[in-house]
C-alpha cells in the first residue's frame, strides 16, 4: 500500500464536524422539549378531568343531601293543638314554638348566613316497635371553603293514632357541625314566597335581614347558588364555577299555593 492510498483511507475515516454534532444536539432538545411539552399537556389535561369529576362529585353530593332537608321543610306543621280535633288548620299558633320566647318557629329561615330548615319526622329511638315523633332543625352554612352541616333534634310524645301528636323545640340535642363538601367559595339563596298570585316570585337572601313570621312562613321554594373551586388546581386549573339548584318545599307549596 503506498503512501496515497494510506492518507485516503485516513480521510475517510474522519467523524462528525463540531458543526454536525451541534446540529444533531439541537434536533435532539427540538425533540426531547416536544415529549417534554406533550407530557405536560397530558398531564394539564388529566388533572383537568380529574378536577372536572370532583367537582361534578361534590355538586351531586351537596345538592342531593341538601335537598331531601329541603324538601321536608314544614313538614308536620299542620299539626293539631293539644286536646282539638285533627286537623286544626296549619295556622302558626299550632306550630312549634321556641321554649324561650313562646313564639313560633318558622320553617324556614336564613339565620347570620346559615340556612336553618325545620321539619317533624318520626322516629323509633328505642327500638321497641313504637315511632315518636321527632323535631328537626338541621343547618348549612359556609366556614372557609367547606359547607358545614348540622343538626339537632327533640323527641316528642309518642303518637296515638287517631289523636294529635304533640311536638316541641325544647331540649334540643345539639349535634357538632360536620362538612359536608370542599372547594366551595360562595353559597347563596332566592327565596320564593307566595304572598299571592301577582306576587309571586324569588327574593334575594340579602334582601331577608327584615323578615320576619309573616314572610319566612310563606316561603314554597329555595334556589341554592354554590361556586365551586378547583382546589388542586394543576396547571391554569378549572375556573371557579357557580351552579345552582331548586328545590320546592312540598309541604309549604299544598300549605299556600292554591
């Protein structure tokens, strides 16, 4: 081999130039930022459903359990004072009163921002086959970004049938508030209340600050307005969401509307 044939094959045996191998490093972060951005898409999207799902979880939940309080407002208020005939009328003088001033309680009402909801139920707390009946006062309000609920409740005198049962307020057995829900910024409520035909419709609960036996006992239906917040937002989140829901007190609505 002589020494032309040497120096050629030499040639031809180079590596890359410093020009090649820095084009071939910018393709290669062109394409490792391209999986990079694609995973954190995937991601951003996942969390976004996932966020999407416990939102959607929390509403059901919320509006589900708030609705069946809701729904039984007033119930077992068109009750029978003590010794008269059954019925006798739902007037409020045969409603339950509170033992420290007498006075009826409505079933309904918005108390220092806390929705209060009152109803009579029945119950066998002893378990020996006999109901009692049973006086609810069950609460909702908002403390930070959580919907607390709680409850308490009186039993009664036993029913006979045939004859008034007899419901009261006292002694209420007060229940530690419990949540019910996370995420939540805002709750608020429309009362519809039935004053007559013509004016009929829903009042903001800002608007409630002076009602008082008159109107809170006219009250057929609630409109809850709840913004819901994506807590662990991943990425730009979820934007808050306001939902609402309706739920119309039956026993109020067969009470007033005609």
């Amino acid at each position: 081999m002589d020494g032309k044939t040497l120096f050629t094959g030499i040639g031809r045996q180079r590596g890359f130039s410093l020009v090649e191998l820095m084009i071939a490093m910018i393709i290669g972060l062109v394409l490792l930022g391209g999986i990079i951005q694609t995973m954190l898409a995937s991601k951003e999207a996942s969390a976004t459903r996932q966020s999407i799902s416990t939102i959607t979880d929390n509403a059901r939940f919320l509006f589900d359990f708030m609705a069946r309080d809701l729904r039984m407002a007033g119930r077992g208020y068109c009750n029978a004072a003590e010794g008269a005939a059954f019925p006798n009328g739902c007037g409020s003088a045969n409603w339950p009163a509170d033992p420290a001033t007498g006075q009826p309680i409505t079933p309904v009402e918005l108390a220092n921002d806390a929705l209060v909801v009152r109803y009579v139920t029945f119950a066998d707390p002893d378990n020996d086959g006999v109901t009692q009946s049973v006086f609810v006062e069950a609460q909702y309000s908002l403390d930070g970004d959580t919907v607390d609920y709680s409850r308490q409740m009186t039993r009664g005198a036993a029913p006979v049938p045939g004859t008034p049962f007899d419901i009261s307020a006292a002694n209420l057995q007060g229940y530690n508030s419990e949540p019910l829900v996370t995420g939540v910024s805002a709750l608020g409520y429309e009362f519809a209340r039935y004053d007559s035909a013509a004016a009929y419709g829903y009042h903001d609960g800002s608007t409630t600050g002076g009602w008082g036996l008159a109107q809170w006992q006219r009250v057929t239906a609630i409109r809850t307005f709840v913004t819901f917040e994506d807590v662990d937002a991943w990425g730009e989140g979820v934007p808050d969401k306001e939902l609402s829901f309706t739920v119309a007190m039956r026993n109020q609505v067969s009470r007033w509307i005609p």
